[in-house]
C-alpha cells in the first residue's frame, strides 16, 4: 500500500483541464467532456466589492457587499493536431466549413493551374474557393504534386490553385484531398469548462466565451499557442459534470519549427525573405461580460469586433518587404504547422498590411534582423475569402 497523506497541495501534473460545447449559453451540455492538453492554465473568479459613501463618526469605512463577480480564463498549449479546432474556430466566433470528402480517386488530373477530374467529385466533395488542401496519392514521377494547395476556383470538375502542380500529370493515380477551413465571423459559441484538480475536487466555468487567441513559433522551438475566456461564473463540485466519463485528448506530437514550418506565402508567392519568428495575435475588442441588478453573476456577453495583429522578424537582404511598407500593401500572409505526419494547421491573414519595421545593427558579428508588424484588415467581398480577415485551416 502506497503512503498516505505524503502531498501538501494538489500537484499541477494531476489537473485534468476538459470541456463541452452548450447548446444554451451557461447551461451543462449531458455530454462527455473532451480534455484538453496545455501547458497552463489561469481559470480564475474575483469579486468586486463596495461601500456607502457614508459620513462615520466612528473612524472606519461601512461595511462592503460585493456587486458582481467575474470569472475568466486564458490556457497555453503547444500546437498539435489534437488542439481543438473547434476552440479555434469560436476563438474568431467562426463557423468551420462542411470538411472536405475527397478520397483516392483515378479521376485527378494535374494541369499547369490546378487539377480536374473527370468525375466532377470537387463541388460533391465540400471544395471550396479559398480552402487551403493536402494534396496526397500522386506516385512515381508524378510524387512532387503531393503536398499543400490553396484553391483559388472551383467550377464543376476544374479547381485552380495556389501553387500551381509541379508537374503536369495525366489521371491515374490515386488521389486524396483534405481539408477544412474557418473564416472570422459573427457566431458566439460558448462553452462547459472543467478543471479537476483530484477525483472529487472541480471548478466549473459556465457560459465559456472566447475572446481571443494567439499563435507563435521562432527558430529552435516549437509551436504555441494561447486562447482567452471569459466565463458566466465559477463553481466548485465534488462530482464530474461530465456525461459518462471523459474523451481523452488527442495523442498527435507538438510540431516543431523545423519539420513543421511549411512555406510562408506573401500574396501569391513565398515570402522574400529568411523568417526566425512570427507571432500572430487575435482579440475581440470589446467583448465584455454583460450585468444587471439583482445578481453578482454575469447574465449575458457582449461581442465585440476582431483585430488581428503580429509581428515577424525575418534576415535583412533587400527592400523588398520595406517597399510593400512603405506602399502600405496589402496582401495576403499565410503559413502552415504541421507535424511529422502531414497533418496540422493553416493560418492565413486574407488582407495583411506590414508595417513599421525595425531595421537596426544590434551589435559586432550579429546578423542584420527585420522585424514588422502585421496588421490585418478585410478583405474584399469578391475575393475568395469573402470580405473576411482571418482564415484558419486544418488539414488531415
């Protein structure tokens, strides 16, 4: 028998961090929650408390009650397939796209622009103008047309892409596509957080809401990520809320920023330039937690409108990007993370404009670093991404 009583305090290797989507905002889903792995987490309740302006004669303050409570969180995690896409779609109070169904057909073809297919499966098989793809199945000769495409067109059985196949390839092999994207919207999801801290030991978090995210990555590390709530309340239970027992988190590796950085795309073409880091941050400025008389817990949430933003430090050999600042361009910023499997995430600003950059020797024998800031803005309506400013895509 093991010794009893050993531990002073709930040791952090032992939180179990799991959610569930609600179907009416502050309400447990009957569900099975789905844990989560992160790095850390600060899902906190504080009061705000008050007193009467009151004249005392006896030296102290009146006594004070507390007017409202507020409840929020904000987790770190490292990038992997099993962060959920589902968090990152409300993050942007998106809508994820129907994935896209199209697998191991002869019908593909490779042309100097795309690829169509005879069978007309495109439009049956959920590919849309401006899904970012994994392209896989092309054998032999033919293996350089494996790999990741962003679809421009679609029109019966012909997509264009960016890029364009490698190799002009008639039909044959068998080829799959994957893929599924979420743009920035107006949708609010919320959500049933769980933290457990020992097997009769949990905080609640009803009425989750989203209101941001983050994701960065430099040279040498690995891909991470933040996401922020804030919540209707906090509650303790002894009992897991969850219906039957929990799904574990997904067991896909963290991805690293060697194998794992795929191209970055400046408009149509790869980035001019060496990157060492990018850092993109999204927020819903001005999304609050909404009060009325009559109770200290929130009763609502008010939504409120996304900016996305960064910075990104790449090696200084030409004026090619401080031209685009001094032009203010705007164009599209786009790069993948995926793990060693092929799978991962795209994250893509429709209509970034770089901005202000930090050009300086900093110091005997050291590279010359650029670092610029990244602005978001929307995009055109006609444009594939639908006058949207923010896309993020997950492939399989």
């Amino acid at each position: 028998m093991p010794t009893t009583g050993v531990n002073a305090a709930v040791a952090t290797n032992d939180i179990l961090l799991a959610y569930a989507l609600e179907a009416a905002w502050g309400v447990k889903p009957a569900v099975a929650f789905n844990q989560m792995r992160i790095e850390s987490e600060n899902f906190t309740s504080s009061k705000t408390r008050a007193r009467p302006g009151e004249i005392n004669p006896t030296g102290q303050a009146s006594g004070a009650v507390t007017t409202k409570v507020e409840a929020k969180g904000d987790l770190k995690f490292s990038l992997s397939t099993a962060t959920p896409f589902d968090l990152f779609c409300a993050s942007i109070m998106g809508v994820a796209d129907t994935a896209v169904n199209f697998a191991a057909k002869v019908t593909v073809a490779a042309t100097a622009s795309g690829f169509t297919d005879s069978g007309s499966g495109f439009v049956t098989g959920n590919v849309h103008a401006g899904d970012w793809i994994r392209v896989t199945g092309w054998l032999a000769g033919n293996a350089a047309n494996n790999g990741y495409y962003q679809v421009l067109t679609v029109v019966a059985g012909t997509i264009t892409t960016l890029p364009a196949p490698p190799v002009v390839a008639a039909a044959g092999n068998s080829v799959t596509f994957t893929g599924q994207k979420c743009v920035n919207g107006t949708n609010i999801n919320s959500f049933w957080f769980q933290k457990q801290l020992a097997s009769n030991m949990f905080f609640a978090y009803p009425g989750s809401v989203c209101t941001g995210g983050g994701i960065s990555a430099s040279l040498g590390g690995f891909f991470s990520g933040d996401l922020s709530f804030l919540c209707k309340d906090q509650v303790k239970a002894i009992v897991d809320g969850s219906t039957g027992a929990q799904i574990a988190a997904g067991t896909g590796t963290v991805i690293d920023t060697v194998n794992g950085f795929g191209t970055i795309y400046r408009g149509a073409a790869p980035l001019d330039g060496i990157l060492q880091k990018i850092d993109l941050k999204w927020q819903q400025q001005g999304a609050r937690q909404q009060y009325g008389m009559g109770s200290t817990a929130a009763a609502g949430f008010g939504k409120g409108l996304l900016e996305v933003s960064g910075t990104m430090e790449v090696y200084f050999k030409t004026f090619a990007l401080y031209d685009e600042f001094i032009a203010e361009t705007g164009a599209m910023i786009s790069f993948r993370a995926t793990d060693l499997t092929g799978a991962g995430y795209i994250f893509t600003m429709g209509n970034a404009t770089i901005m202000n950059p930090t050009i300086v020797a900093g110091g005997p024998n050291q590279d010359v670093m650029a670092t610029f800031q990244i602005e978001a803005n929307p995009t055109s309506a006609a444009s594939i991404f639908g006058g949207q400013s923010f896309q993020i895509d997950k492939v399989t």
